[in-house]
C-alpha cells in the first residue's frame, strides 16, 4: 500500500538521522547470563503489572524499584483488556503499554514482557477475553488450531506495536526479554500428545517474530532451544533443577516476595531475610537474573481478580499495595543488590567452585585467574550460629544465613542481618459518613420467573449465561406446592461462589464456597403460600477461574434444586422451567456513573428496613495533602465499590479468616480517581453491611530504627 510505503519512508528518513541514539544490539546470552551490548549481565527484576496501578503512580512506582537497585521491570501483557471484542483493541488508561514501557526506558531501567498470552496471575479467566470461550472448536493451551490462531494473532499484534515504537533492545529500547506460554508444564500432560507439540509451535511462532531478544519459558522444562527454560518459585536456588542447555543461563522469573490472597485467606507474610537467603543462594549458584513477584502488587480494579482472590494484590511485596516502602523488606533487598553489583565481574567471570564447611555449610566461590573473588558462605542450620574455617579465616554464619565475601575476605552482607530501617504503615480517618442525610439508596428489584427475559427447562452453566458481562445470574421458577408440604427446606448445589435465595421476594439466605473448596451447598428453611410461589436464586461468581487445563470447560452456578417436604417427599426442580436475567437491574441501569446517578429512583436512605441487594449513594471530598487514600469498609458485608464512576473493586468483608478477621478491609482509592471535591461513591451492597459507619482513610508510613 501507498501511504505504507510513504510511512516507511519517512521512518526510515528519521532512523538515519538519529540512528546513533536509537540503533540497538541484539540481545543474546551464554551458559553464564544474558549479554547486553556485549556485555555479561546480572539482573535484577521485579513484577510490577501496569493494570493493577495508574499512569499517574508509574514514574514513582519505577522510580521506587531503581532506587532498590533493579534493573529490570517485568510485567504480563492482559489480553482481555487489550481485545475486549475480536479485533477491537483498548491500550487507553491504566491499559496504556507502551506509556508504561516507555517510562521504563526512561528511567534507564530494563524490560521484560510476559506476553503469555495465558499468564494466570489471579486474573480473571488467566487474562484470556472471554469470547474466546464462544469460537467452534476452541481447546486452550493445546495445539488446536482455533486457540492458536487466536494466540498468534495477539502475540503479533503486541509485537508489531513494540517494534513500531522501536521498545525492542535491538532497536534501542528497554525490552530484552520476551515471554511466550507460562507455567505450562504444569498442566501439560493433560494434553496427552497435543501439549509437547503445542509447546513446539509455541516457541517457533515467537521466535519466528524476530524481536532480536530472547525468549524464556517459565516452568518449562522442555522449552525448545533457542526459548530458555526459567524457574519460578520461593526457593530456585533450592529446587531449580537448572538450565535444559549447558548453552543457556540460569534465570529465576518469580520469586514470590509473598503470595496473593483470597476472601477468608490470611496475608503470607515471607520476611526480609527469608527472600534475601533464596536470592543470594540462587546467584551463587550461577544464577544471573532474578525477578521478584511482585516487586508491587497493587490493585484488582474492577472485576478482574480470578476467583476468590481479594482486591489488594500482594500488599505485602517491597512496594505496598499504595506504592509505599515496604520496611526492611525494600532496604535489605536493596542492599543485597548493591552487595552482588559490587562483585559482578568476578561472579560474571570468575570459575565456580563449591565444597562443604561442615554438616551443613558450604561455600560457593568464584575466582578469576586475574586475582578477583567472590565467596558466598552458606549455614543452612536453621537453629544455630556456626563457626567455619574458610581459606583459615575463621567466620561466624548467623542461623540460616548467606555472607557474601566480596574479595573472598571481608564479609560485605549477610542476609540475615538487617541493618535498613523499619517502618510501619498507620491509616489517618480524614472522612466519615455516618450523616444519614447524605446518604441515598436503590433497593435493586428480585426477578421472577414470570419477568426472566430468558428461559430454559435445564439449570444453565453461570459463565458461558453472562458471557462475563456480570458477576450475577438470577435461577428463578415458580411453582404449586402440596398442601403435605408444611416445613418445607431449600436445598441448592451451587458451584457459585455465592446463591442468595429469596423465596415470593422475600430474602431467605445464602451461602458461600471458598478458593480451595469451590462446591457448596445452601440448605434453609423456608415459607411457601398456598398457590404460586416464586423462587429466585441469585448466583454470584468472585471472579472467573484463572488456571488449570480446560478453563474452557468449566462449570459454574447451580447444579441441582430441590424442595424437601419431608425426609421422603421432595420436589426435584433440576429439571425444570428456569427464567435467567444476566446482572442487576443497577448494573444494567449503570446507576454507578456519574450521568446515570441522578434517574434510578434513588431514594432516602432507610435504615429501619435494611434490604440486601442495596446500592448506596454518597459524596466525598478529596483528603488534603498526596498521601495515598482507602476507603475502610469493615462495617460492609460484600459488593463492589465504585468512585466517580470507576469500580475500586470487589469487597467481602463478612468473609473472615479462622480467626474471626477480614481478609481486606481497606480498599485503595487512587488519587487520580478523585477530583477536589463532589466525588460520587457507590456501594452495592449484597447482604446487610452498614454503610454509615465506613471511612475515609490516608495512608502513611513511620520509620522505626526497631521491629515493631
Ligand atoms: C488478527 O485478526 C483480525 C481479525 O480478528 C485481523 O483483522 C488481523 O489482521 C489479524 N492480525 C494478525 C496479525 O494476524
Ligand atoms: C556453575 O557453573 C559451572 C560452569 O558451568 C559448573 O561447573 C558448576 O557445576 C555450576 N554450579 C552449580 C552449583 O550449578
Ligand atoms: C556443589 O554444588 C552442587 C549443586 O548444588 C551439589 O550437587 C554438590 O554436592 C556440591 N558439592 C560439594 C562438594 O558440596
Ligand atoms: C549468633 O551470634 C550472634 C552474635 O554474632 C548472637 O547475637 C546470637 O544470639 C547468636 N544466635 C544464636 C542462635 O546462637
Ligand atoms: C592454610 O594453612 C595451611 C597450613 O597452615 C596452609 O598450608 C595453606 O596454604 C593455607 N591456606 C590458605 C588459603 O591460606
Ligand atoms: C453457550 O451458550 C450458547 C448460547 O449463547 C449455546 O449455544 C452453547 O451451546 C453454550 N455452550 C455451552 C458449552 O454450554
Ligand atoms: C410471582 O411472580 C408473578 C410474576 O411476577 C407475580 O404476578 C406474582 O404476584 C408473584 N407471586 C408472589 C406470591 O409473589
Ligand atoms: C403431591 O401430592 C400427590 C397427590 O396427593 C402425591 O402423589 C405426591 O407425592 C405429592 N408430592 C410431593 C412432592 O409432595
Ligand atoms: C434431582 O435431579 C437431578 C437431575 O436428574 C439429579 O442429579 C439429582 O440427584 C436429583 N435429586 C435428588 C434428591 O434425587
Ligand atoms: C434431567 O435432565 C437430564 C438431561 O436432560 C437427564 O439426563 C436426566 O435424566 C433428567 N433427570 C430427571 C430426574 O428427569
Ligand atoms: C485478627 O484480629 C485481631 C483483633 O483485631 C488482631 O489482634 C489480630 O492480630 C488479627 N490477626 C491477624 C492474623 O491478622
Ligand atoms: C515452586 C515453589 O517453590 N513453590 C513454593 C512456593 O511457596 C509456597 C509457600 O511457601 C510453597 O508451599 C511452595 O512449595
């Protein structure tokens, strides 16, 4: 085409001119690291995923991670948010890649790019767009020929935007490093003979995309040559069984700073000095990149967590979930890096060797012929302080510890000695709404079978019904009970995760499954009139599924209804006239946009006859200063929450842990959300949380010289 030609032309006018600035080396690597513009690299990464914060907390939140001593900023590519529609694409907003990319470049710092395109990471649906479901013939992650056009055609089309803004190393940009697949080999056999041949095409597709920077495969042991095969893990240094080619580096793509967090799940808390002995152990064993998961976890705005997994994602990484340091964890990391940076040329070219110092110490020591070198001291001794001989030095190793010798003579960092500061993060009340008056509400209407647009004589599976358009599906039927039937009980097997019933529109009850036990089952009494009794069930899903073989196939919602009369007398509803409505009537009016608020029929608050299926209504002004702001809603049972317009995300407050407390009560408002004053909040509210005692909150942190 013409005016293609005519692009060229001009770009390649441009390319001439500042060719000295832009022009790029191929990325390549050896059996030691990744070489960058001839060079040898040790690298340190770290997650931070561009969704899941704002271009406006970008340049601090990189700025942060190069301040910590990272080279690298590693994120995945969400398909489902970039090709919402086949072939309509979104890179707008938080979705704006190579805003991020390129903020990366210009900080200096490295990129890494996992564009998977399945990529798991507690993301609704594995990040796949859900009409993926809906193409004939579609098996995922498996060498089908539907699911691999479609893969091919959203790998490219990320790759050809990159190369267009020449974000490639080899052009001159931050990326060196790309990702295809992820985490396959799990899953792999599943496949029988269709998983080895799909990881083949795989990895000839991407390489065949020419990108001049290699290509890793995480938990893929089989990863053809050239992708390199990488771990992913708490303790690589432990478990990785190594490259699959003596030609390939030894890389580390996740290492869990914590662990992401379901409703009714506790913080994993994993200290400074546990992820500092992993690290170090990983380096002295030829290990040459390591990338932290996540270096800032951040938010699941929205409805994108997959299922059962909480809003805040990893909070307790280095960068807290508002983007703030998260100490000792972010100074003693620091350090370290700066401890391996200080010997990177005798690590990089020294030979390694590794003996024993006692039953259970070792070192691992790396020597140039130049006279350079390094030693790592390891006490595995988890309870004890050990006393070694090392070249008749004696050493004291701290109980299960690394010391780092950077000439093999002094010890320039141990990693179980925190010498950084602590600090400890307190939340300020600037607001609250406990004034009835500033409060409206909609009481969302229950749909009977009669009203149900939709119908169908079977019990329809939850997902492929809303087509991910809700979290919500109304199961309604109506029907005649004997008059025999005097202490009837509801009984609903739901793979939900949640059914509320209500029985002639009167709420009845609910009940819940969990992350690790998806099935439940909701067992009430109930009251029937005599005559037609009406029957609604609303089954809400928190979150599509994210992993395993056959997302495809997955079934959720109710499986089985029936009406117990007596231990023997029981109607079977299973099979029966069924009416479906997809998503609330809120949802559908959009009453929580701002140009929608104003025409739902919202009225004054009622507090005397709480309902739930409530949408709440209020306005806040924005906190004084830039500290960080949540919203604390402990007194809320479960719903979503929405600010100007924009969902903060789903809450579940009422789901507690076995020790009687809330998986996440504080729920991030980004500053960018807000204007100064008249912001619009909006609570859908599903049981029977109490919106006047929420609050407005900041978020700050205090250093302390002591733990806490
Ligand atoms: C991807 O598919 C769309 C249609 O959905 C098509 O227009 C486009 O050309 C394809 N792109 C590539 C790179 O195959
Ligand atoms: C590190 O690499 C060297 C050179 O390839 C090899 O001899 C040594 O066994 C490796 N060490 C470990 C712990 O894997
Ligand atoms: C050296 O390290 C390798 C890899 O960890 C291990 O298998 C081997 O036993 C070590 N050798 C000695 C002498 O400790
Ligand atoms: C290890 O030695 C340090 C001093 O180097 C001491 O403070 C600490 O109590 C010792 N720990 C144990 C478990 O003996
Ligand atoms: C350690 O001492 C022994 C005997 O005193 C000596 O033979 C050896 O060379 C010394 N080793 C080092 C590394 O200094
Ligand atoms: C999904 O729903 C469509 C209608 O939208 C239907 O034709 C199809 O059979 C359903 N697929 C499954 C697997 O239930
Ligand atoms: C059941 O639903 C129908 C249709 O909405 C309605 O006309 C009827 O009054 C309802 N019955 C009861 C007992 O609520
Ligand atoms: C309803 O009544 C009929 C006739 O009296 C009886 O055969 C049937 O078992 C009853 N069914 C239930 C579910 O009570
Ligand atoms: C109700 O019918 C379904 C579908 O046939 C069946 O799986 C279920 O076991 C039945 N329930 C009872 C209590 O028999
Ligand atoms: C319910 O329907 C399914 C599928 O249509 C059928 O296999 C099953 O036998 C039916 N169960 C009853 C109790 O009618
Ligand atoms: C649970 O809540 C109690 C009381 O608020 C608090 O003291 C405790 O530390 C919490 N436990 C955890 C594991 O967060
Ligand atoms: C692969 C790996 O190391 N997995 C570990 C990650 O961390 C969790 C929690 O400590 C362990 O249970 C896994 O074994």
């Amino acid at each position: 085409m013409g005016w293609r030609l005519w692009w060229w032309w001009c770009w390649a006018a441009l390319m001439v001119v500042v060719e000295e600035k832009v022009g790029g080396e191929e990325v390549t690597y050896d059996g030691r690291s990744l070489i960058i513009d001839g060079q040898r690299k040790i690298l340190f990464s770290g997650s931070i995923h561009y969704p899941r914060s704002t271009p406006q907390m970008w340049p601090a939140l990189i700025g942060k991670a190069k301040e910590g001593g990272l080279d690298v900023i590693q994120t995945y590519v969400f398909w489902n948010l970039h090709e919402p529609q086949p072939g309509e694409y979104d890179f707008n907003g938080r979705y704006d890649l190579v805003k991020f990319i390129k903020e990366v470049q210009a900080q200096g710092l490295y990129a890494c790019l996992r564009i998977g395109p399945y990529i798991e990471s507690e993301w609704a649906y594995g990040g796949f767009p859900f009409w993926l479901h809906d193409v004939p013939g579609i098996v995922y992650r498996s060498d089908n020929e539907p699911f691999k056009f479609y893969m091919q055609n959203f790998t490219t089309k990320i790759m050809n935007l990159m190369k267009a803004e020449g974000l490639y190393a080899s052009q001159g940009g931050p990326i060196i490093l790309s990702q295809i697949e992820n985490e396959y080999q799990n899953i792999e056999a599943a496949f029988g003979e269709k998983g080895p041949s799909y990881v083949r095409w795989a990895a000839k597709m991407a390489v065949e995309l020419e990108t001049g920077v290699p290509w890793v495969m995480c938990k893929q042991a089989d990863a053809p040559d050239p992708v390199i095969n990488t771990c992913n893990g708490m303790r690589c240094g432990e478990t990785f069984a190594g490259p699959n080619s003596v030609k390939k580096p030894s890389m580390w793509t996740e290492n869990w700073t914590s662990f992401y967090q379901v409703y009714g799940g506790k913080p994993y808390i994993r200290s400074a000095e546990d992820i500092a002995f992993h690290v170090t152990l990983f380096i002295a064993k030829n290990g040459s990149y390591i990338n932290y998961y996540m270096y800032h976890g951040g938010t699941n705005f929205g409805r994108t967590a997959s299922a059962y997994v909480i809003t805040s994602y990893y909070d307790q990484a280095p960068l807290d979930e508002y983007g703030l340091m998260r100490q000792p964890k972010w100074g003693h990391l620091k350090e370290l890096h700066a401890a391996i940076k200080l010997c990177s040329t005798p690590l990089l070219e020294g030979v390694q060797t590794n003996f024993s110092l006692g039953p259970l110490q070792e070192a691992y020591v790396y020597q140039q012929e130049t006279g350079g070198c390094v030693a790592f001291l390891v006490n595995n001794n988890g309870g004890n302080n050990a006393t070694i001989q090392f070249q008749n030095v004696s050493f004291q190793l701290l109980p299960k510890s690394i010391s780092i010798l950077s000439d093999c003579e002094n010890v320039i960092f141990n990693t179980a000695k925190v010498n950084t500061e602590y600090n400890e993060r307190t939340t300020t009340r600037s607001q609250t709404f406990d004034d009835e008056n500033k409060w409206e509400e909609f009481k969302d209407s229950i749909p009977n079978f009669l009203d149900a647009p939709l119908k169908s004589d079977e019990l329809l599976e939850q997902m492929n019904t809303t087509k991910d358009k809700s979290d919500y599906l109304w199961y309604a039927f109506s029907f005649q009970p004997n008059s025999s039937c005097t202490e009837p009980v509801l009984h609903v097997e739901s793979l939900g995760h949640v059914a509320h019933a209500f029985v002639n529109s009167i709420y009845a009850g609910a009940a819940h499954g969990s992350h690790d036990v998806k099935g439940f089952t909701l067992e009430i009494p109930i009251v029937l009139i005599d005559g037609m009794n009406n029957i609604s069930i609303l089954s809400v899903m928190v979150g599509l599924p994210d992993s395993g073989a056959f997302l495809e196939k997955r079934f959720a919602g109710l499986r089985q209804v029936e009406i117990q009369c007596t231990e023997k007398e029981f109607y079977n509803f299973t099979n029966h006239s069924w009416g479906y409505q997809v998503g609330l009537l809120g949802e559908k009016l959009q009453i929580y946009n701002n140009e929608n608020v104003g025409n739902a029929g919202w009225s004054k608050i009622d507090l005397s006859s709480k309902q739930p299926l409530t949408w709440y209504k209020s306005v806040f002004d924005a906190p004084m200063g830039s500290d960080p702001i949540a919203l604390d809603l402990s007194t809320m049972g479960k719903g979503e929450a929405w600010v100007n317009g924009q969902s903060i995300g789903r809450y579940w407050v009422s789901f507690r842990t076995s020790e009687g407390n809330s998986s996440q009560t504080l729920y991030h408002v980004p500053r960018s959300f807000l204007q100064t004053t008249g912001n619009s909040l909006i609570l859908l509210e599903e049981f029977q949380g109490d919106p006047l005692q929420i609050s407005l909150d900041t978020i700050s942190v205090t250093n302390l010289h002591q733990p806490i």
